[in-house]
C-alpha cells in the first residue's frame, strides 16, 4: 500500500532525509539534486569518475552534432 | 566532423607514466569526492621545473599538443628558455584539454597544494588530489558562479561525509 508520504516521494520533489544537516539542506534550496549527489557518494571515486566519462562523452557527442548542424544549416 | 574528445583517464595514465610530479585540482578533483558537476577539461597544479615541464611535454608530444589560448594554436615545443618563463600551461591535445597551473588561487604555489592534497589510489594508478577543505578555499578564491555552486555541493559532502565517519 503505498501512503500518501510515499507518493509524495515518488512524485517529488527531493526531500531531505531527517538526519540531513544545514550545507546539505542549503544545496537542496539551491536547486541540485541531491539524490544525485547520495548516488555519487555512494560509489567509489573510480566509479565516480567513469560515471562522469560517460556523461562527459554524451555531451561532447551532442556539441559535435550540433556544431555539424550548425555547418549544415543553409544561409 | 570533428569528434570531441575529453579522456581524462588515458590524459592521467601519461602524466603517471612520465613521472610528471602533480595535484590534481578543480573540477576533476570535484568529480573524485563527489561533486556531480560536469567539468571539459583536465586542471592539475605541478612544479614548473624545466625537467618536470619536460615530462609533461613527453607525456603529450605524439597528441598534437598546442597552446588553446594562444591566438594562432602555437605547438608546445619547450626550451630550456622558455620553461623558465612560463607560468602556466593551457594545452588541447588529441585526449582533450589539460591546464597545468603553477599555482591555485586561494591556496598558493605547488608546494602549498602539495600540502593540502591526499592521495587516492585508482586501478591504473596512484593521483594526489586536493583535499576537499582546499577545493572549497580555491572555488570560494576563485568566486565565479559555477565554482560557488560546487562549493554548495562540496559543502554538502563534506558535512555528510563527516557525519558518516563520526
């Protein structure tokens, strides 16, 4: 069954765990997400960082279109 | 079309395999502590000696190495001369962008970030980075909006992570 604190989770907003602290409540204010950043302390830094090669490599996939786009683009 | 490309693994292994003596500083080493943050390009602070400019130099030499911010792309090609003026490094290779800095605002020369660094140990290979107290000081020093947003993140992990190990 799933209560209405649940669903609340599940259709967000992130919500502080209770146990979160002043810096870590002043991120989530400021707009990051910070299961994102649970996720990231959850794994190694060598995870960490092949975790950000593939998003890095994604977007540099993604500049590399777009600059062909923009070559392609008549006028 | 033109691929780009930022490996900052294979960019690390060089430096490592050319004995090149650096801390790793700014966004990657924001990424190593957890930061999730992007960051384009590779920032390691390093002693500007001639030898350990040299290893750099030998680190890159077949990627094509060029001055990204100098107007006309001039090549990295090192004198004795030149090593002695130089004060930083901003180089594009075939491996991406890796900035050498002989110094890190808000924490001092090489030998100051050298004291503030840890090392973190990696499958292929062994990296000193900054410690997470330093990061914050530079990123606060440095004040452009992008490095104020990931001291809010730093501050948060730092925070948790201090938590988690009382």
């Amino acid at each position: 069954m799933i209560d209405e604190a649940i669903l609340a989770q599940i259709n967000g907003p992130y919500v502080c765990p209770p146990d979160a602290g002043p810096a870590w409540r002043a991120a989530a204010e400021y707009g990051f997400d910070m299961a994102l950043v649970e996720d990231s302390l959850r794994m190694t830094p060598e995870q960490r960082i092949e975790e950000h090669q593939r998003a890095l490599n994604l977007l540099l996939d993604i500049e590399s279109a777009r600059d062909l786009n923009d070559q392609n683009r008549p006028g | 079309m033109i691929k780009i490309v930022q490996d900052d693994q294979a960019l690390l292994l060089r430096l490592c395999n050319e004995q090149v003596k650096f801390v790793i500083i700014d966004g990657f080493c924001g990424i190593i502590h957890g930061v999730t943050l992007l960051t384009k390009d590779l920032d390691i602070c390093c002693r500007f000696t001639t030898e350990n400019l040299r290893r750099i130099e030998a680190a890159v030499k077949d990627l094509h190495p060029y001055h990204r911010l100098a107007a006309n792309k001039l090549p990295l090609e090192l004198t004795d001369e030149l090593c002695g003026r130089l004060r930083n490094l901003y180089l594009q290779t075939d491996l991406g962008k890796l900035d050498c800095l002989s110094e890190v605002m808000g924490l001092g020369g090489f030998e100051a970030v050298l004291q503030r660094s840890v090392i973190y140990r990696l499958s292929y290979g062994e990296f000193r980075i900054l410690d997470v107290d330093a990061l914050i000081t530079t990123k606060q020093a440095v004040g452009c909006e992008h490095d104020l947003a990931a001291v809010r993140q730093l501050l948060a992990i730092k925070e948790k992570t201090a938590r988690r190990d009382t």
